[in-house]
C-alpha cells in the first residue's frame, strides 16, 4: 500500500516537501542521483545467474568510483556537516 501524497500540486506553493517521505525536492534529486551512479557500478558486477552483486570483482578505478558515491550518499544521510555542526534547511 503506498502513501497518498499530501503535498500541493500548486507551482506556487511554499509547501515543497512530500509528506510520504519528508525530503525536500533537492535533497530527493540529490538520492535518486547518487544512488543511479552506484546503481551503475553494481550492475556492472552483478553475477547474471544469480542476480549478486560483487564489488571485489570491479577494476581498481570502478571499486574508487563505488566508494566514492557511497561516501556521497553516506554524507547526504548525515544530519551534521563534517565539523559537527548541524545542518541548515537547504541542504537536507
């Protein structure tokens, strides 16, 4: 069952953030961006038979490339920046 959306179909609404999720369209953007790029990556190792994935099998340049995106989507999912400090509004 999914959540009906609650959020204004307006284009001039203030109200930007989807209520089924809680993120703002810049940080949904950002996700379905990063995660597209390490979806990438792990195709290219998924086994066809079985339908795994194995990293260790990507090229040393590919494995860099996975680590990095991952560190990107670990960073977007931290509430703090990376002096500790919290982070503002517009960039959740």
């Amino acid at each position: 069952m999914s959540i009906p959306y609650k959020g204004s179909l307006d284009p001039y609404s203030t109200d930007t953030r989807s209520y089924g999720h809680g993120l703002s369209p810049k940080t949904l953007f950002a996700y379905n961006y990063i995660q597209s790029n390490i979806n990438y990556y792990l195709d290219l190792c998924t086994d066809p038979e079985t339908g795994f994935s194995h990293p260790e099998k990507l090229s040393s340049d590919d494995k860099a490339k996975l680590d990095e995106w991952q560190d990107k989507l670990d960073d977007l999912s931290n509430p703090y920046e990376e002096d500790g400090t919290p982070k503002l509004d517009d960039k959740r």
